[in-house]
C-alpha cells in the first residue's frame, strides 16, 4: 500500500473573502513565502492581513484627502476613482489614470 501526500495551498482576502490564487502539488507544495510572493503580483498586499487589489483601491478612496477637500469625483465601471487634474491624483494607483499610465 503507497501512501501519497497532497498539499494545497489557497490564498484568499481577509476583507471580502475573494479567492486570488491556488496551488495543488504532491510532495512539499508552495510556501508561504512564495505564495506572499504570487499574491502580490496578482496586486495583493500580504503581511498580517492578504487584502486584495479591489479592496486597497476601496480603501484608498475612502481615505482621500482630496475627495474630503473638495468632494467624490465619482468611479468608472471598474471600481476606480476618476480622479482630479492635481498630480497627486496620477501618482495614486486607485486613479484611473494611474492605472492608463501603468500599461503604457
């Protein structure tokens, strides 16, 4: 009789519980490490908490000091702040233009 060992490694946001990453191996499996490592490709923050993209882009509008000053500026249909012409707003990874920019 052969004994075989599966390892599964999921990396889930603790904010909204969604789902980023997986891995499913026999033998040792993935790290910890490494999967902090995918995760923040994937746009992640990993460190006592994994939060992912869409909730850091959430909570940076929230915390904007430039939509307390002057109002919302409203979001596109991807969740991202529209931003103002200021440069502080293209420097924010939650602007859409950020994002415009990032691609190019």
């Amino acid at each position: 009789m052969a004994i075989k060992r599966t390892v599964e490694t999921d990396v889930y946001c603790d904010i909204c519980g969604e789902w980023i990453a997986c891995w499913k191996s026999n033998g040792t499996g993935v790290s910890r490490a490494w999967a902090a490592v995918f995760a923040r490709e994937k746009g992640c923050t990993v460190g006592k908490k994994v939060i992912c993209r869409e909730c850091r882009i959430k909570k940076r509008i929230e915390i904007c000091s430039i939509q307390r000053k002057i109002g919302s500026t409203g979001i596109d249909s991807n969740g991202m702040c529209l931003g103002f012409e200021s440069e502080k707003c293209k420097q924010c990874f939650a602007c859409t233009s950020y994002e415009q920019k990032e691609t190019l």
